[in-house]
C-alpha cells in the first residue's frame, strides 16, 4: 500500500471513515456560495480535531486539481480538447482551449469556488490553532494552513487579476461585503502567509507523513511569488531558491521517468505533490482516464479514455530526438487490441496500473528541484548574467540526456529567455506550468495567437467550426463567475467580459 498521510497507516490515527466524515462536516456548509462561507469558528475541540480540520484542507486540493489543467495546460500552447467532445457536447472546455470563456462557464465557477473553498478551510484552522496543546504542532498546523492559503490566492491571482483576499473565517453575511483587490496588495498578503510558513514548518518530515507541507514548500512557491509579482524582485527570490537549492534536502533524480514511477514518489526532488492512491478508497487519480485517448478501449490505460487534454503537434515536435523526458510524459500513439497502431496523442505522465475507473496511482508534483533550478536560471539572467544562468538551465537539461547549451547558442539574453521557455516546456510538460509561465514571462499572447495560427487542430479545412480567433490581452484574464457577482454586488467584472 502506498504511504499516503491521509490513511490509517501515515501520521494520522483515525480511520478513512472518520476522515471522510470529518471532511463532510467542515466543507457541506461551503457549498451553497463561495465568498460569504457560511459557518461559525467553533468546531474544533481538541488537538486530534484540529489536524483531522488540516487533512480535510489537503483533501480539498483534490477538487482544485481536478479541473486545474482546464484553465491552466489547456489553455496554452500544450494542449487541446478532442475535437469529437466540441463545441456542442463540452462548449465550457472548448472555450476554455481558444480563450473565448463566458462569465457562466461552468468549469471556472467551480475551479474559483474550489480554490476558495480550500481558502475557507485553512481559515478555519486558523481561528481555532489555539486549541493545540503541542507548541510544536501548533506552530506546524498554522504554517501547513498559511501554505495552503497562499497557494490558492497565488493562482487565484495569476489567473483572475486583482482578488477578493479572505484572511479570516466569516460569518453570515460578511462575505457578500467585500471587495477585490489589487494585485499588489494580494501579493504582499501571499508573501507574508509564506513567510510565516517558512518560520513555522519544519524543512522536512519523516516518510511516514511525505505529503505535507514544509518549510522548503513555503520557500519553493515563496521564490516563484517574488518572480511573478508586479514588482518581480529578483534578489528576493534568489535568496529563497539559493536556500532550497543549497539546503541540502532536494536534488534531481538520475532518471526523469523516475519520478512518475508509482511507489517512488518518496523522492528527494518532490518538493511538493498532490498525493494520490488506487484501490476504491476515494483517494485514486482520475487523470489517466482524462487523458486517455477517447474509444482506446483499454488499450492505454483501464477502462475508456475521455481524450480532454490532447498533446498538440507543436509541444510533440518540440522534444529533440535524444530527449528523455517524452516517453515519460506522452505518446504519439498506442497500439490498438487487433495490433493496429492508432496515431493519437495522449498525456502519459500519470499512467499506471489500476483496475477501476478514475483510480489511478500517481501524483500530481506542484513544485519539485528542477522548477528551483529553472526558476533560479530565470532570475540570474537578469540578476546576474548568461554565464550563471546557463548553469542550472544546462543540470535540467543533462538529466533529460541533452547536450549542454553554451553561450554561443544563448548569447543574448533575449535568446537566452527563449531557451529557458523551451526548457521549463518539455521539463514540465501537462503539470500546469506553461500558462502560468508564459503570463509570468509576458510572453502568453504572442505564443497562444501563434498556437492558434500554426497548430491544425485549430485549421482544420474538414472542421472550421473548430478554428481559433486570436485573442487580445483581456482574455488572458479569466472572468469572475457571474454567479459569485450575482451573490455580491461589490465584486467588479475583468474588463472586457
């Protein structure tokens, strides 16, 4: 059995029937609106409570993940929709894929409810740490909660502009009552919640509780926030990912595959996953059969595949014949049960063996040491020059079995930058990155109008109704749900919806 902390044999001492039951208690209230949460601040009783409240807010990521690629990986350069569920079966993913998404779409009301309902949960614990007896756990709890908070009001952020930043658990009506952001300021608030959770988690934990947060997490995601921020300070983030890079506990794995391998996701370059495990337990990842290619009857993975996040022609192309990391992450086709070879592509990074549908085995890595590589590499070009950037650029790439680039081939920095996106593409590739990359870089409409022009799937002279329109700046922004600006008058549309 997979060591996951959510089951009886990780750090928790309770059963998965009193986990569930727990969730059950802490989240039903959450799902009637997003911004009011509608509870009181009173559940928790004891130290046991407590963390089973901190389980419960790991456990929500499960539905933040469940639909994150749609407005992340789907949105880029990396991957589209079968063309065969679009656009009259699945119109909210087939907007999603050519950026032309409506206020109403269903999948971004339930990722931006799904992001706050993590949020409402981390407060929860929050309001309640005192009932920690344990100094130590105490100060654990409340780092893993502000960890927690962070994240989601960091993607929140990147994906919907300026925010509604909620710090505390609120009653009744208080929600209805408040206003977004600005950017700057949400940053500042993420900043502080990881700081605070650098000084209060500890850097590692044995293998028995692999799962949670630590100290190297909150520095990790601390060091990208610094790069992503309007005020994108360099040397900030430099100081954070020099700690993780020199502290000693995280490296890269000799062979990429490796880290996709189910049972090693004990790794020393994990920083931080969404854990997942099979055997009809409600714990099992349903990506396999996402990703899957749609009537593959089997033949790729148990089960049918639903084929909603397609590998284009372009991110296939891009791998160098020599590249080790594509057998690891996706295939150009699978061979069908009368031995005929059907060319289709699919995301393989999470594939497994498992024998039920939505049950698969592998982890959803948010953040591991080659992103602190590349991140570094990012912010040394600029900080301090080609030479010390091709250093860490070129450890990803000699893992990926590729040659080392020289300054020859990057000898501007503008050059430079652009090997650097073709890296963090193929290193990272279906794990959400992309979108996210290209926003922080600048670099997303210039690309995705130009996925737009070059990639068949959008000029396909058989199906014009599935051509793509370039896009503008606004949409880079996704909208606020009509239904959260319904519920509260006070929150403002993006511009342009």
């Amino acid at each position: 059995m997979k060591h996951i902390f959510k089951l009886q044999n990780r750090f928790i001492n309770f059963n998965i029937y009193v986990f569930c039951l727990t969730l059950l208690m802490v989240s039903c209230d959450l799902e009637e609106d997003v911004i009011s949460f509608r509870t009181d601040d009173n559940f928790y009783q004891d130290q046991e409570e407590l963390n089973r409240g901190v389980i419960a807010a790991y456990s929500s990521l499960y539905d933040v993940m469940a639909v994150e690629w749609n407005v992340t990986e789907l949105r880029s350069d990396n991957t589209f929709t079968n063309p065969d569920r679009s656009p009259e079966s699945d119109a909210p993913r087939f907007t999603l894929d050519r950026l032309t998404v409506d206020t109403n779409n269903s999948i971004n009301q339930n990722y931006y409810a799904s992001c706050y309902k993590t949020i409402a949960l981390a407060n929860r614990i929050l309001a309640n740490i005192d009932v920690a007896e344990d100094e130590g756990l105490r100060n654990q709890y409340e780092g893993e909660a502000k960890f927690l908070r962070a994240l989601m009001h960091f993607n929140l952020t990147r994906l919907y502009g300026s925010i509604v930043i909620v710090d505390r658990v609120l009653i009744g009506e208080e929600g209805f009552q408040l206003s977004r952001e600005p950017q700057t300021e949400v940053y500042d608030f993420i900043i502080q919640d990881l700081t605070d959770a650098v000084s209060l988690l500890p850097e590692q934990y044995d293998d028995s509780e692999f799962g949670r947060a630590t100290a190297i997490a909150a520095r990790t995601i601390l060091g990208k926030v610094h790069l992503s921020s309007p005020t994108r300070d360099l040397e900030a983030a430099i100081t954070q990912l020099e700690y993780v890079r020199d502290n000693g506990t995280n490296d890269l794995l000799a062979n990429y595959d490796d880290l996709f391998e189910p049972g090693n996701e004990i790794n020393e370059e994990v920083i931080f996953s969404v854990r997942y495990e099979q055997g009809l337990i409600g714990l099992g990842s349903p990506f396999p059969n996402f990703f899957a290619p749609l009537q593959s009857d089997g033949n790729v993975v148990f089960g049918n595949g639903d084929g909603l996040n397609v590998p284009t022609e372009n991110v296939s192309d891009a791998y160098e014949t020599a590249d080790q990391r594509k057998p690891s992450s996706m295939a150009d086709s699978y061979i069908a049960t009368n031995g005929t070879e059907i060319f289709n592509k699919h995301v393989t990074k999470y594939n497994s063996a498992f024998n039920a549908l939505d049950d698969g085995d592998v982890d959803w890595p948010v953040t591991r040491f080659a992103d602190v590589l590349l991140m570094l590499s990012e912010a040394y070009v600029d900080a301090r020059g080609i030479s010390e950037a091709l250093i860490e650029l070129n450890k990803v790439r000699a893992r990926a079995g590729l040659a080392a680039l020289t300054e020859s081939e990057v000898s501007s920095s503008f050059a430079f930058k652009l090997a650097l996106e073709d890296e963090r593409r193929l290193e990272f590739a279906f794990e959400n990155h992309r979108f996210f990359d290209l926003l922080r870089t600048n670099r997303a409409l210039t690309v995705i109008n130009e996925h737009f022009v070059t990639e068949f799937a959008y000029n396909n002279p058989d199906n014009p109704d599935l051509d793509a329109s370039p896009i503008v700046d606004f949409q880079l922004l996704l909208p606020i749900p009509q239904r959260e600006i319904d519920l509260n008058p006070n929150l403002a549309q993006n511009i342009g919806y």
